[in-house]
C-alpha cells in the first residue's frame, strides 16, 4: 500500500475513537470485482500468526465523497466469511453490509500461521460489474484465547512475549488458573476491559501471579460472583522472552465465591420540573465522540464550528442506528436476547429490564429507570422524541451506557470502549 493510499485512507475512515486503519500496522490494498449477484472468493493464508483486519469502506463520487448506492446504503459490499476452510457455511455473524456505519465495516480475524480463512465479496445491488477496494492489514499481536470453564487451554506464542486469555465464566465460583510450563517463567496480569490496562491493587503492583505455584509458575484465582457470571476477564499472560512458542493454562473451578453482597435496587424518580415540548427546528445530528459537552445554569451545550447548540437526549427518538429507543427497549425481547439482535420482536409487554442499571462503579446499587423513562416521553414531541439534557438525563444516561453501550456501538470493542458515553444518545438541532 503506497504512503498516498494510506494517508487518503485513514484521512476519511479514521475516527476520533476508531482507527480502522492502524499505520504501524502491514497494510495492504486489494480490489475485488464483482459481477451482478455473484461473489467473489479469496482465500486469506496466515503465513505469520497474529491480527489480520479487513476493512471495507463507503462508494465515492469523482470527488472522493460519499455516495448512496441503495435504500440510504452508503457502500454497496457485502462480505461474507466461510468457517473451517468451507465454501458453503458462512458464520453470519461476521458478516459486513456496507448499509452499516456509513459504509464504514472491519472485520479482525486472529489467525496462527498455516491458518486459511474463506471470505467473499459481493454487492447489495447486484449491478453488473462494480469495483469494490479493502484494505488488508497484519499486525503482530497478543493471539487471545477464550476459556469459559474447567479445562486446560492452550496459549500460543509467535515471535512475541506476550498471549491473552479471555474468561467468560458460565456459573459463578472460585476459579484457580495456574500454567503448567514454567520454561519461560510466565506470569499473569489481569487487565481492564474497559481500558485495555492492567488493574492493580492497593499498594500500586498490577494484579496477578507470578510464581506462586510450582517452580516458576503462576497460580491465580478469581472469584467470580454470581451478577458477574457471562462477564469477560482479560489476563496478558507474559514470558520472560520474545519466542514462538505454546503455554497450557489450566482453569479449575475450586469452589463457591465468596458471599455475594446483596443487590439493593431503588427507583429512579423525575426530581426536574418538566416542560412539554415543541417540534425543534433545524437538522437533528448526533453528538461526535470529540464533542465536549458544557454545563450552564442546568442545561447543557456543544459548541462546533463555533456555534453554540443546546444538547437534547433522545427518549422516544431511536438510538443511533438501533430499532429501538429508551421508551421502547424493555418491550424488544427476552433478557437473553440483545435489543435489534434477530429473534427480538416487539411487543406491548415488557420483555426485559434493561432500563435497570447499575451505579457507576458498583455492583449492589441498581435503579429502575423504567418509570422515569415513562414520564420523560410524555414530555417529549412526538416528532422529535428527545428532551433538553439535564442532570437527572446525564446520570441516567451515563449509567446506562456503562451497562450497555455495546448494544449501541457498531462493531463494539471490549477493550476500547467509547470515551464520550453521552455521544450514544444525545445530540442537537443544527
């Protein structure tokens, strides 16, 4: 890829929370062509272990800008991806519409060397004949491995120090995980989600294990409560050198957890004085992640382009690109199903408590938000759907996002999670 095409890429799709495009990365730029509603297949081959991302981004004009193909379809792609090396079974899951995200899709796939990966491209519109350009990019990094119980999982290693093992416990307990190979003297490290940095403990050292089991290895344990089961946990586990090389991990359930504290839930109640609103004039657009939202006298302001707009909260309005609203979320489907995910329907009855969220940075303080949600969309226009924000609004929205911010953001990262959570719901009149 020439120094040029990487500039003119990361100059339109790079956010300023995203990078889809990684400049220290190996970046290559291919383009495939499609023929009316034919796909046409690659084959990627691992020749190194390590991050391989694909990214797709919208149709442009002569100019270089952004063009709607089909029904306020920005990019016209579809790409399919194939599971253990087959032509006929496509992971749906992976699967990237250029109506998504403004055109703008990636995909990472974790491979190890000698590793083949299927994926096709094909267009939404069938045409006859369309060009469609991605960007291929490789980058040396931590391999992961997902665990979810008791077994012995394998840690691989290539060219590099460092693999990471990801947890998602299914019941709650005691979890011990210990290596089994102290060749390399590994050592453990639980890192943050949220922050993608290692969580450390009162007296300023990272949490973890180094050798406390047999010989050089480590020997750490979790205790996993019960409202955490289905929570990821992140440990780096590191060797004392670059090498390519495999490191079995043991997980084994020890014993129950530690008593759960109890959960107390309280109901969030309107304490503002509420004002019935009229139809907004002006364009709705949604905060940007870089939008520095300001307090005065209890409402609150972004100012872009040097203009000043008030900041509304979308109630009844849907979120994002979601099928949903606050209004309408607890009614999409049943607690095992994310809102907007197939299989959700809607319905009049409440199917969920997803407006019951947790306090910022607590796990046994709740408030029910179903009831404030009800008075605040009586409040609002019809047509609008959204509400001046105000203290109350901010918490709320604050609280919420921290529980579900990945069922708004599209191709959510549980490492990276978006620094401006008031961005996912509120926005101005411009």
């Amino acid at each position: 890829m020439t120094p040029t095409d990487l500039d003119n890429w990361i100059s339109k799709i790079n956010g300023f929370d995203i990078k889809y495009i990684d400049e220290s990365a190996d970046n290559y730029l291919f383009s495939a062509d499609v023929y009316g509603k034919e796909e046409t297949f690659f084959i990627l081959h691992a020749e190194k272990t390590g991050e391989y991302r694909i990214t797709l981004k919208y149709d442009e004009d002569d100019n270089g800008n952004p063009v709607i193909v089909k029904d306020d379809s920005y990019g016209n792609y579809i790409v399919k991806f194939y599971v253990n090396g087959s032509f006929g079974q496509e992971n749906e899951n992976m699967r990237l519409e250029g109506n998504g995200n403004g055109g703008i899709r990636s995909q990472i796939l974790s491979m190890t060397a000698g590793d083949d990966f299927i994926f096709s491209v094909s267009s939404i519109d069938g045409r006859e004949h369309y060009s469609v350009d991605f960007v291929m990019a490789y980058a040396n990094m931590p391999s992961t491995t997902p665990a979810s119980g008791d077994e012995t999982y394998t840690l691989t290693y290539a060219d590099i120090d460092e693999a990471i093992l990801s947890f998602t416990p299914d019941k709650s307990g005691k979890y011990k995980i210990t290596s089994l190979s102290d060749e390399n003297d590994p050592k453990i490290i639980v890192y943050s989600a949220g922050t993608n940095s290692p969580i450390y403990n009162e007296d300023g050292t990272p949490m973890g294990d180094d050798n406390s089991g047999d010989g050089n290895n480590f020997s750490y344990t979790e205790n996993v409560q019960q409202q955490h089961i289905g929570i990821t946990y992140y440990y780096h586990i590191f060797i004392n050198k670059t090498a390519t090389t495999r490191l079995d991990v043991k997980i084994e359930r020890i014993g129950n957890a530690d008593e759960d504290p109890e959960v107390v839930t309280d109901i969030a109640k309107v304490e503002a004085t509420l004002v019935k609103q009229s139809k907004q004039q002006g364009t709705w657009t949604p905060l940007a992640q870089e939008n520095k939202v300001v307090e005065k006298n209890g409402e609150y302001f972004v100012t872009v382009n040097g203009i000043e707009y008030k900041v509304y909260a979308a109630i009844t309005k849907n979120l994002g690109g979601a099928e949903y609203s606050f209004a309408t979320i607890e009614s999409m489907g049943p607690e095992d199903v994310r809102p907007g995910d197939n299989g959700s329907s809607s319905s009049d009855g409440k199917k969920n408590d997803y407006l019951t969220v947790y306090e910022l940075n607590s796990s046994t303080q709740r408030y029910n938000y179903t009831d404030f949600i009800k008075t605040y969309s009586e409040y609002c226009d019809e047509a609008d759907g959204v509400y001046p924000l105000n203290g109350e609004l901010k918490l709320f929205i604050e609280r919420y996002m921290a529980n579900h911010w990945a069922d708004i953001v599209d191709e959510p990262d549980a490492k990276n999670p978006p620094s401006n959570m008031l961005a996912l719901a509120c926005g101005y009149f411009a």
